[in-house]
C-alpha cells in the first residue's frame, strides 16, 4: 500500500506540504504525518505556525511550491489552503484529513491519515473542481472554491441588493442575504439557504437568497461562463465572505463582480464514493 | 367624518401620543398630526426628540399614559413604540402611519393620516395580538410583537444550538440563527426563513431555524403556552434580537427563555381587510 | 408486566377487539394476539374478514362496541380502523402494531405485541388527538385523524379551486392539489407537501398546496375551530381523499367543508416517547 | 413591417403551417391567420382538424413539412406540436400565439398575431432548446421539452422508486412522483415542486421529488449528458406523462431512461425580453 515496491512511480510525487487547524490533536497529527514522511525519505515541508509549534522549521502556505499539499482540520482548514495557494503557477493538489465530525470534502478520517498519505506516494490521481473568480470594483479576492456570500454588517438587519446576470437584472431583493455557490457548494451553505444539490459536473453557478423577503423569491442555476454581478441598494454596509475564510466589506456603490475562475480547484482522490453516495451519507 | 356630531362618543379618547421615525417626512407629518389634534382641543402629547425638533414640548414614550399613540414611519416604529410602552400599567392602543412602501402592521398610508385620526376621535375599536415574554437566565427582555431572532454575532459563521419545548429536545442544529415568532410575526422574518403563514387567532409560536445546515430542518409550530427555551452548544456569542428594536447578546451557558406574555399588543383597528387578503395584497 | 397480580384494574379492559391488514404476517399476528387475549379470559372479538380466514367467528368493525380496537398492520390500518369506528356512541381507543418499517401512529412493534397488549389489561391510558369533520354539500364523509387530501383525478393535470377561511377567501391556486390536516397529521402527507411540524396540542389545521403553480404558495395555519371551505374553479374533476383510506370526488359547483370534528380520535398511550423524540426519530 | 419591401429576404420562410389549440376562439383566430398567409401569397398548411372545421383542406401535424409551424392556444398546444413534429427530418421552429392569460412558450398575445406573423415574412430568428430523450425498456417516447413526470396512477398513493445517474444511485424515495426537467422546463411542473429556476444556457437536467415522504429530500441538478434512470420499487403501477401531453403506464421491472435529445426544441424569436425578465413578470 505504501507503494516502496514500485519504486518508478514515487518520482510522481516530488514535495509535499503540511498544513494544519490551529487545534492541539490537528497540530499532533500533522506532526506524525511530517515525521511518517521524512522517514520516507519524501521531501516534506510544514506550514510555518504548525512547524514552530513543534520545533520544526517551516515556510508559510503561500510558497508551498509542492505537489500535494495534506491539510489536517476540517473543511475550512482546505478551503483556507486552497485560498492561500491559489496565486501559485502551480497550485498543489491538495488532501484533506479530518479530525471531526463533519467534512464533506475532507474525505480521510483521522486514524487512516499515515495509511491514506503512504498510498499516495507511489502514484496519485487528481480530480478538478470549479471555482469562483471573484472582484469588488476591480479588486481581486481570493477565488471561490464553495461560494462567496454577501450578508448584512449588523445581524438581523436586511440588505437590499439587485443582482445581474450578463448585464441582465435577475433579481431586485431585500433579503438577509446571498449565496453564488458552486456546484461543489451546493453541498454546503447554499444547501442551507434552500439551494439544490449540484452534481459537480454542471458547469454553473448557485444564486441563492438568505431569507429572503418576498414569498416567489427561488435558488437560481446560471451559466458558470456568466458574469453574475450584484450591487446594495441602501446604503448600507455588507460583508461579503469567501469559503468563510475571507471577509471584505461592500459598500453602496461598489459592485462585487463572479465570474469563473481559470484555475479550478485541485483535489486528491481518495477511495470511490460517488458524490450522490457522499451526498445521502452525510447530509441525510 | 370626524366626530364633531357625536360629542357622548369623544370622551372615549381621552389622551393621544405622537411618536415618528427619526426621518424628515415622518417628523413633519408628525407636527401636522399634533396640530390637526390640538385644533380640535384633543389632549395630545408628543414624543420628546420629535417634540424638539418641531419647538414643541414633550415627553418619553415610556411615560406616555394615553389612550391612542400614534406613529408615524414605518413597521418599525410601530414595534418599539410597542416595546417602550409594554410596562406600562395600561398601554396605549398604537396606530401606524406608513410613510413608506412596505408595512404590515401599520395600515394607513400617509395621504390619508389625518382623515383617520380624525375618525378616531368619535369612537375607535381595538383588536388585540399576543406577544411573546423573553428573557435570558432569569433576565428580563422586552415582549416581542413579531418574533426574537437568535443570529450569530459573527457573520457568516454558524451557531450551534439546543431548543426544548416545555423541558422536552426539540431539536439540536448548526444553523445561522432561530427564529422564534408569533402569529402576527407570520408574515414578517420568520417567512422569510422558510417558516408558514398563522392565522393570528392560533394560538402558537413558531420555530424556525435560519438556514441550517441539516436537510431535515423544517418550521414548527407550539402551543403558545409552551415554554421554549434555547441555548447555545459551542461557546460562541450570538445576538438575541427583539422585533428588529432591541439586541443583547447570548452566551454558551445562558438560557433564552420564551413564553405568552400576559399583556397582548393592542392596535387600534382602521379599516376591514381581512388577514388573508392582506397577505394576498402585500406578500405576494 | 400481564397485570393479573393486580385484579381490580383488570375491570378496566372489559372488551377487546382485533383488526389487521390483509395480509399474511399481519393477520397471523392478529390470530396470536387472538388466543393469547382468550386464554387471558378476556372478552375479545375479531374483525369478521379476519376472524374468516383463521377459521374463527367474527364481527364488523363498525358494530366492534369494544375498549379497545388492536389494529395490526401499518398507519394505514389504525387510521381505517379510526374511520370506521367513528360513528360509535363511544368509539374504542386503538392501539397500532406494527408489521412494517415506518408508522408514525402505530408505536408498537412485532415483536413485542403480545408484552404490550398483556400490559394493558391491568389498566391503560387514553390520549386524544383532534379530528376534521368533513362534509360535501352536506353529506358527511368519515372524520380525518391525519388529514383529508385533494387531487386531481387526471394525473398530471392541474386543479383549479378556492379555500375560503370563515367565509374569507384565502387563496385561489393551480396546483397539484391541497391537503388539508390535523397537527397529527403534519408529520404525514402535509409534511411532504412542505408543510411545517406542528405540536398536536396547538389547536389548528394546516392547509398546504400540492405543487402550487405559483411561486409565492405558502402553507398557512388555520384554527381548529375555523370553517376552510374549498370549490374547484374549473369543470374538472377532483378527487377527495381521507386519511388515503376513502375516497369521493368533487365537481365543480359542489363545495368541501371542513371543521373541527366533536368526538377526538382515542389512542392507548405505549411507552413515554415523546412528540418530539419522535419526530427526530422517524422523520430525519 | 411586413417585410414586402425586402423581398430577398421572404424567401426565407418558404411554407409555414398552423395548428390551433381545440377551442372555438383558437380556431377562429387560426384560420385568420391563415386567410392573412394567403392573401400574402405564403405556402400556408392548416392541421387536419382544424381545417375540417373551418371549411378548408389540412394535413396532419406529423407530416408538417414547413419552416415555421404557429401554434394558437397555450403552451400546452405549443407542446403537443413539439411533441408530434420531433420526427420529422427537419422539425419546423414553432411560434405560439397565446389566447389565454398564462404562456411561458407562449409569447405572442392573441391581438398582435397577424402583426408578429407578418414581422416574420421578411426574415425571422430561431432559438433552440434542449429537450430530453425518453425510453421506457428501450422503447422511445416523445422528447420532452419541458419535463416527464412520473406519477403514481392511484392518486393519493405514494410511489417508491429509485433514481439512477450515469449508474450510481442518486436517491430511493416515497413520493407522489418525480419530475425530470429541462432548463425550460424550469419554470413550469418543476417550479410547483420547488426546483431552482436554470438559465436555459445551463446544460443540465432537473431531478425534483414530488412530495417526498423524506425530509431530507431535495432538488437535483444533473448533467444534460448524463443518463437518468427510474425504476418503481413497488409493485404499483406508475404513469409517465411527457409535457402533460402523452401518458405511457410504467411498471416495476421496466426502467425509464432520461437521456439528452440530439435535437434541440427551436423556437421563432420573437422579441427582446430576457429570461430574467419574463421569469419576473410571469412568476412572481
């Protein structure tokens, strides 16, 4: 399973990165699995925090120049690593190992991490998923692997927003807010808002009010090649959030811009579930 | 039309307040509402901030011992005219002046503002909605006419919390807040999160999660007599927020408690639009 | 756990009767629960079809002048059961084995049958769940435990009709249909329709359209004690439907009634789960 | 208007025909439409039907070798001549001119017929939309450009079925049915049942549950090029119902296979207003 035996195919596997949740058991086990590898003989490099903590030296995630990159957390601990690499030439594949209960893209369970991580090092596939390409009047943000939303800057207050698609105005709301998600988010906070479940295969994106306040307003599915654009009414502030790692405000005035993103996201596969297996297993 | 003829009947409004939105047109229809009162020899008094700014005198809502308050603006004003008069020993009956477009509680559109009042003065009708008693560990918070909302203090991260109706699980979710609301509040938040329309004659509250993040979640409905408790099951901090008016904040360990509250909200009744044409006219 | 040590409740349980699906398990099991009640000396009778096919004497459920009515099978069973024992003087309490998967009505299963109808005989306990009366121009169908459904009788084709609160028009919808239930039966067909989870103890009905051809559709919560009346508004069809146990049409021109119904439905009370236990339990 | 004045453009429509909803008002504005065809010197057919009943000599609609084929009536009869033309080499883009309130296919209002149908002597635009391939154990159906729906033919009676993508199980459910829809079909049967509205840019299919005994159930999108298979888990009888026009039983063993047409619906443009709008305007 380790792959020692064969020995051609390591070469696929040149440098691996480690990055972790800030939590004592993520932090642990992202130190075996340092150690596991260097006793591989593999070419291993920490996340800078993780590797002071345990008196290891480190680079930060946005040099990661590796080919996978092991995140140990939870959905957010990808997402975040994701975010982070996503200006590299070439981002890693990345893989995620989930320390709790829940994680719908960290697919490996704490105790078959080194069992999982070793398998990888003969050979490894890849699969892609969309993201979103994100922009507040011309503003990069970090791209979208599961959605960027647009709520309100003080809780409970609604926004009033107008969204276009293609230049064409789709909606006109009051609304607490807004989920554009990706397929790969359908599973995610948009299922939350009422979204449909997307197969990932559907080049779209999810526009998806949050609470919206008008009875006929419904999730809408758009083009993955659309521009989705979408403007306050009101003056007031917003805060718009990618994968709930990043927060930017929106003012009146400023238009927060969606397109597709040119880079997918990365991911290593890991076993065989289908995603409407995954789906009715952990959402039902 | 307004009452003159029938002096028996005048005596039935004995003391009127005025209370507005702090927003220009609402303060100026204030002023012409308090001038129209006085010309007719009504006793009539005026919130304090409005009262200023038109070189009147007045004084706090809280203190207002009348028969009828006025308030002019919007559902909002409405709703804490009604919090700031609810320990009073006998509330007034209020009126709302819509000067906007929306409203669901306050009736009477501007143009016709004073033609009502005036109707008023002959003899009025009340009708009366029940409320709902909150408070957080023992602490009391002020009756909510529309609904509490739980809402985290973070946007965009989740909460996670318990509810139990009458001591009983009701339900364990990670959601973006709760919405607990009565009749009346129907038609207001608690729709926007998914939750049905109540005839505001049944006698209940309803329980809504905001886009939680469970397949399974769906509104419920409990006896208005119940006690529903809810706490928070992380320790993060999450808003408590009253009709859209009043906000405290909730912490892991503090239990948001939610009965009927003994005194209904009371509203001068202007007009015979049923509650079902209602909701057809303005939700639709 | 049979209760015969304690002598003088057995008076209590004077007269058992015995209904079943038809269907082999279940009728073997109601055979079983037969003899096991005779060789008690209880006073017991078996439905007349049933009582056939096991080789015994039987009588009509609707003649079963009994305490409580056994009904083996699923959901479907009790609630037919409930139907036809509805114009008794004093109709039995039933009590609901379960011979397959889902029952949300029938708590008991198999397997433990005869250990709980043995613990009955020393003494039990009734709850009560309200009913619909319903009627069309007048003539009375059988009360609804669950909820009365309206359909179209051409699959796939819409329905046209009106719902009037107290003489209020309400809604005037295309769709699918409409059902209209009992907070007993919000966990049945209402739930599948959309329709939120209601405590039975708040006095209400639902009414909730089927596939609504209209964005802004809600479900709507009426009093128990209102008067709902439906009307086609086109020259179809329609089908009405009780419990999924009876059915009638309905024509253009003819309208369905439906009240509170005077005489509540009787359940023997099995173990201490509660409303919302259960809910979590089978719904999920 | 009428183009006259471009005459090398009329070559383009070189023969239209029309087909008339069963209805007095249709057919009296179906044979206007074709005295005005006439009288501008166009090869015009009348459907067989139709033409019987105002005197003239027709041909069937399966036979229809025309351009452009106008449909009077709603979208039902736009439907129905989709449905019947789909076989022909070379399917006439169809044109519907709407006599009633509601027409999502339907655009052109009764009063401006004869000025739209002249507009398009000169030279007309076709727009296409995906529709999907139908077969139940190998033996085709009619494409459907909005949706198949399979019911259950006992109304009131839930199904069971299990739904399939490319040969992985999406979903086993008890349900009233199930709609599998196109993104056109997005605003119509699939909306009651609470699927997203597509953009008809967006190559996928809808799998929407109808009435879901399953709280958890959900809308799906799915890839256009995916294979969708059904299947009754119940030995009850199922209908499936193309565009609410053509009805074929299903029974357990036998699998309805949901695959992409390779022949788009096309549709004469007529007008500027954008799906955004139109879903606005007709929906809310």
């Amino acid at each position: 399973m380790d792959g020692d035996q064969v020995p051609g195919h390591i070469k696929s596997v040149k440098r691996i990165g480690i990055s972790s949740k800030w939590d004592d058991n993520a932090i642990e086990l992202a130190g075996e699995i340092y150690r596991y590898l260097c006793n591989k003989g593999i070419d291993v490099v920490l996340e800078d925090d993780i590797a002071t903590r345990i008196g290891e030296k480190g680079i930060r995630i946005r040099r990661m120049n590796v080919d996978i990159l092991i995140c140990v957390g939870g959905d957010g601990t990808l997402l975040r690593a994701l975010q982070k690499t996503s200006s590299l030439p070439e981002p890693p594949a990345v893989l995620g190992i989930n320390i709790g209960t829940l994680g719908f893209l960290t697919d490996v369970p704490m105790d078959r991490a080194t069992e999982v991580v070793g398998g990888l090092l003969k050979e490894y596939e890849v699969f892609e998923r969309e993201r979103l390409s994100l922009s507040i009047d011309g503003y990069g943000l970090p791209p979208a692997t599961n959605e960027v939303v647009l709520v309100t800057a003080q809780p409970a207050k609604m926004l009033r927003y107008v969204v276009y698609v293609d230049g064409q105005e789709m909606e006109h709301l009051r609304a607490d807010g807004l989920v554009i998600a990706t397929p790969t988010g359908s599973t995610a906070y948009s299922m939350s808002a009422g979204g449909p479940i997307v197969d990932p295969r559907v080049l779209s994106m999810l526009v998806v009010p949050l609470a919206p306040f008008k009875l006929s307003a419904r999730p809408w599915v758009v083009p993955m090649n659309s521009k989705v654009e979408v403007e306050l009414s009101v003056e007031k502030e917003a805060l718009v959030v990618v994968d709930g790692q990043y927060t930017r405000t929106l003012k009146k005035g400023e238009i927060l811009s969606v397109t597709r993103h040119d880079k997918p996201a990365r991911f290593v596969k890991v076993g065989e579930v289908s995603f409407y297996e995954k789906v009715r297993k952990e959402l039902s």
